[in-house]
C-alpha cells in the first residue's frame, strides 16, 4: 500500500482525531439511552460517526486507484482572515446589528479566496442575510438586534 492522495489521508487523519476527541469528550457527560438521550449521547455518537467517516476517508486515499495529490503548504493568511472576520462579527453584533454583522461577516471571510469575486461576495453576502431573517428571526423566532443601536 502506497500513500497515493495525501490530501484525502490527512483529512481522514483529522476528522478521526476530531471524532474520537468529541467522543471522548462526552463520556463526562450522562448518556443516557436511545428513548431517554442524555447530554452526552449525540455528541458521543457524533463523534463516533465522524471518526469512522474520517477512517474511510483516510483508507481510501491508499487505494492504487485513487487519484495522486499533494498537501500544499498552508496559508496561514487565509485562517487569519476567517478567524479575524468571524471575531470582528462577535465584537460589531450588538452595535450594528444581525443584518449588517452577517453581510459583513460573508463579504470580510470572502477575502479569504483565491478566487475572489466582489459580485459573488454580494449576492452570498445578501443571500446569507435573507435566509438568517427567514430561519432565526422569522422561523425560530430567535431575539437578536436586528439594526444598529443608534437607529
């Protein structure tokens, strides 16, 4: 067995690393049964899930016919820019809002692109914007501040 997608392996490593930490993690809490599910049961049971997706992935990236890659090296500009956007939106939320926070947060994120359109980034930007009206605040009736504070 050769190693022949190194980018599928190493995702497959990842995700059995995450899945088996989510499990083991929620042991400490109560399971529970599967009529009576306890706070630890879905994400046991997720995590378990997800390291044997994880498994599969990385197993199949041996096969002979599986297609040869390489991991690139990584971009450590492209996780500052969504980790950066993702806590400018926390910071700005109650001062400007859920509308203009989630806009901001798609077009800010979208930077992190190699292929960067400012109309793609627009439309995901107000497509984003309608589905968070029609899910959070029209569907769940969550409470958000919908404007900035001083309109």
């Amino acid at each position: 067995m050769q190693l022949r997608n190194k980018q599928d392996f190493w995702s497959g490593v990842m995700f059995v690393a995450l899945g088996v930490g989510f499990a083991l993690g929620a042991t400490s809490y109560s399971m529970g049964t599967a009529a009576r599910m306890g706070p630890g049961y879905f994400p046991f049971w997720l995590g378990v899930c997800l390291a044997i997706l994880g498994a599969w992935v990385a197993l199949s990236a041996l096969k002979e016919k599986s297609e040869e890659t390489e991991v690139e090296r990584f971009d450590f500009r492209i996780l500052g820019i969504i980790i950066g956007s993702v806590v400018f939106a926390g910071i700005i939320l109650n001062v400007v809002g859920i509308y203009i926070t989630v806009f901001l947060l798609v077009v800010v994120s979208s930077f992190a692109s190699h292929e960067f359109s400012w109309k793609v980034a627009l439309i995901n930007a107000i497509c984003l914007v309608i589905f968070v009206w029609l899910a959070f605040i029209k569907g769940l009736g969550l409470v958000f501040p919908l404007w900035p504070s001083f309109i």
